[in-house]
C-alpha cells in the first residue's frame, strides 16, 4: 500500500499466512513474507493479499486432485498446520509437543484422502489420534462424531476416556 503500512502479520489470506514486513518495491507497494498452508514461502505484495488476488503459491492451486476446499482436505490441511506452522495459535499443543504428520500423509494429500475414505470418513466427523500423545498416522488415527470426541476427552476425575476408543 503506498502511504501508511497496515500490518498484516499474523494474518491470514485464503492459503497464505503472513509471517513478516520485508519492505516496499519501487513503486512503493508494501512487501510481505507470506506462508502457504503447504509450507512454501513467498514475498506477495499486501495490495494482492487484501485484494484477494493472491490466496496461495501457485502449486496449490494447481492441484491434480481437485479436493482443495473440501471438508476432508480442511482436515488435512489444519493437521499439517498444527503440527508444523509455529504461527498457528494451536501449534503449541500438537507441533509444540512434539506431534507429527506421518510423511506418507504429509507428503500426498491423496494418500491421506484414501486412507480417509477406507477408514469411514464421512462429512462431519472429525479426525482423532487414538493416543493423544501419538502422531498423525493411520495406526493412531480414527473418525468420530464430535460428540463421541467430546466423551472421549479426560474427564473430571482424571482419567482418559478409553471406553470411548473404536476397535480398529
């Protein structure tokens, strides 16, 4: 923007989350280090940003699977985001403590969407790791409706709610 900078870190921009000022081009367009939710870095101009005319790297939208957007790839993108995005205000409980996203997941979206879809993955379930300290892997990962989520977490006396766990 030319004139007064409007501070965008910490923002987020469809794909993009805004780690950083890096300064003004030549025509004076304010310069920001931005993050894509697959963990590229870019410098967007905050006009393209506010705009909506740059939501994220170019090799996110031009995916093969065409599931960006869908409830399932939301699931995957926010798990990445947690375990791996030291911006994200939830990183402190997953990436933070030392949660990982298994590689084959990490690394293809479409790997995780089969696993998913195999596993009883149906719009509005949510995605639960088994042990709570384990990672995001198929062995340690379950769907469950958000009220069985809820049982399942600790209870008022202490105790985890393993009564609640699905046999696999």
């Amino acid at each position: 923007m030319k004139g007064k900078l409007i501070d965008l870190i910490e923002q987020r921009f469809g794909r993009w989350t805004v780690l950083k000022f890096t300064g003004r081009d030549k025509k004076k367009n304010d310069l920001w280090l931005c993050r894509c939710e697959c963990g590229k870095e870019k410098i967007v101009r905050g006009s393209s940003l506010r705009s909506g005319n740059s939501k994220g790297c170019k090799s996110c939208f031009a995916t093969k699977h065409g599931q960006w957007g869908t409830s399932l790839h939301n699931v995957w993108t926010h798990i990445v985001q947690r375990c791996e995005n030291s911006n994200n205000k939830r990183y402190k409980d997953y990436g933070g403590r030392g949660i990982k996203v298994c590689s084959e997941w990490r690394k293809d979206f479409v790997i995780f969407m089969k696993w998913a879809l195999f596993h009883g993955y149906k719009e509005g379930l949510t995605l639960d790791r088994i042990n709570n300290d384990g990672n995001y892997e198929p062995e340690n990962c379950q769907f469950l409706t958000r009220s069985e989520n809820t049982q399942k977490a600790w209870h008022v006396d202490g105790s985890y709610g393993k009564k609640y766990l699905k046999a696999s």
